[in-house]
C-alpha cells in the first residue's frame, strides 16, 4: 500500500543529545516526525494517514484564510477555490495536496522542490523549495521562492507544525510567546483587527499552561529572545522552542484536544511561524511583493534543550 503522502524521506544525525531522525513527506513536505534520543519533539502521524489538521506541512503562497477566496489585483477581483467551504474561505495556499520533487539529499538533509503554477484567483507562476536540516539540537527549515511570473507576484509562507515533548501530555507543558498583539477572529475563524493583548489572557509572555488555553489566533509584534519566538516548557525543565529570523513576525496558535493518536484522541498545540497574518493579500500586511526573477529565502528552525544535572 502506498502512502497517501507519497515517498517518505528519512533523515537521520547523531547529536550530544542522542540519534537525531526526521521523517519528510513528498506530498506537502510536511514533517511527520522529529525526534533525538527518542524523545518526539512534533506530534508523528502515521505513515498510512494524511496529515490531521494540517501537520507539518508548508503553506505557500499564504498562510490562513482569505475571506471568500476574494481579493483585488489591479483593481480586479481575483477568486480563489475555497477550500474551507463551510466558511466560505481559502485556506493554506496552494500547495497543501501538492507532490514535491526531490532536489538534493544527504543523510541528514533534504529539498524538495515544488511549482506554484497560474491558477483561479493566482496567475502567478512561483518556482518553490523547503530544505529540512537536522542540528544537534533540532532542525533548520529553509523556504526559498522565485518568481518566474512576467510581473510583480504576491507571497507570504507559513508551517503548520504541532509541537510536543516526548510522553510529556501537552496539557501539562506551559506556552511563552514572546508576542504584544493578536488578530482576534470572527465566527468563519477570519481576522478583524490587531490589539494589543497586555493586561490580557492572550498575554502569554509569562508562561501559561497548555491545558488551560483554547487557541486559534495570530500574534504579532513578536519580540524574539534572541531568535526564539515560542517556548514550551516540560515540568522536568526540558524546552521545545520555536525559533525564526526576521522573515517570520508572526505566529498561530493552534490548540486541540482532538488529535489523533492511534485509537484515541490527544491534547496537540500547533505553534506555526508566519511571514504575513491572515488575509494579507487584502491589507497588504507583510506581503511580499516579488519582482519577476526575484529570489526570497526564509527560515526557520525547532529546538530541544534538556537542563544541564546539577
């Protein structure tokens, strides 16, 4: 039986911290699994299963939702498939179902490449890549867009990736964001402004338990620590972080209680760095605006810390 997401790239490094392996997927490029020393550092689905909500996989050339797949280039609507047709909205971009072909591959790195090509409400020609690097301490993800269009193309990129500690229940891992504002939703899940959240209980620069917190939203004014935007925190010490370069200002939070794990159902929190918010190529916020032959790289990485024995 094949897998529905096509070949699976296996990857694999030895660190200070035990065999580092990762699992990449052809259709999606989604990461399927993480782990070093055996401790899973993302939420692993199964190799005969898609991806459940999304996990790990890439979001070109949007992230989030676009109200009614509508936008304005040049004064023309554009319309986009809607994707999420209960809410009448385009989600994820366009490359969520799509095969990647293989580029270059080591042990322990693989890119993969993938065409954006002119489509309904899209008619730009991108030419895409993402390369997956483990570290000793994690693994670097590298996006890379060309614009072979004849004009001027919008962009923005986003994972989708769920984050855990091993056989740590994530209800029990605590959540800092280092973030000063949020884009609160509507009912079909699509942004109406961005506030600050000081004084609030989106305020999670001080650490809040997993467990406790009902997510689905975007932050921005994202003050990195050092280069780390997001942190979790297992009650042993030991940190899962999100870290991101100045391509990615933004993170969604994403929290479930109903993901799949084997027979039954787990608490899994998506924390997904963005280049631009929802509905960017509505307000134009962080959108990129590629020239045609421009090249743009973007990167962003995962990494797992233990505290040192006293």
């Amino acid at each position: 039986m094949r897998a529905p997401t096509g070949e699976q790239y296996v990857l694999n490094r030895s660190t200070p911290l035990g065999d580092a392996e990762a699992i990449i997927t052809e259709v999606a490029a989604s990461i399927r699994t993480l782990r070093i020393g055996g401790i899973d550092l993302t939420q692993p689905y199964g190799e005969f299963s898609p991806p459940p909500s999304g996990c790990g996989i890439v979001l070109v050339p949007w992230p989030n939702r676009v109200p009614d797949g509508q936008w304005q280039l040049d004064g023309v609507t554009q319309q986009l498939d809607l994707t999420e047709p209960d809410r009448q909205n385009a989600i994820h971009g366009l490359l969520r179902f799509t095969p990647y072909r293989l580029v270059e591959r080591t042990a322990s790195s693989v890119t993969l490449g993938a065409t954006v090509f002119p489509q309904h409400g899209y008619p730009f020609l991108l030419e895409t890549s993402v390369t997956y690097q483990l570290l000793d301490d994690g693994m670097s993800v590298t996006h890379r867009i060309v614009n072979e269009s004849d004009s001027p193309a919008p962009a923005a990129i986003g994972t989708h990736p769920f984050f855990q500690i091993g056989d740590v229940p994530t209800d029990d891992l605590v959540l800092t964001l280092h973030a000063g504002s949020r884009f609160p939703v509507d009912a079909r899940l699509n942004v109406s402004a961005e506030i600050p959240i000081a004084g609030t209980d989106y305020d999670l620069r001080g650490g809040k338990r997993v467990g406790d917190l009902r997510l689905d939203d975007a932050f921005g004014d994202v003050a990195l620590d050092g280069d780390v935007s997001a942190v979790l925190t297992a009650p042993d010490g030991r940190t899962v972080a999100l870290w991101q370069d100045e391509n990615f200002p933004y993170v969604q939070v994403y929290t479930t209680q109903e993901f799949p794990r084997g027979t039954s159902k787990v608490t899994a929190i998506a924390i997904e760095p963005m280049t631009a918010p929802a509905n960017a190529f509505n307000t134009g916020q962080s959108l990129r605006w590629l020239n045609t032959g421009e090249e743009w790289q973007a990167t962003w990485g995962i990494r797992y810390r233990v505290p040192t024995a006293k």
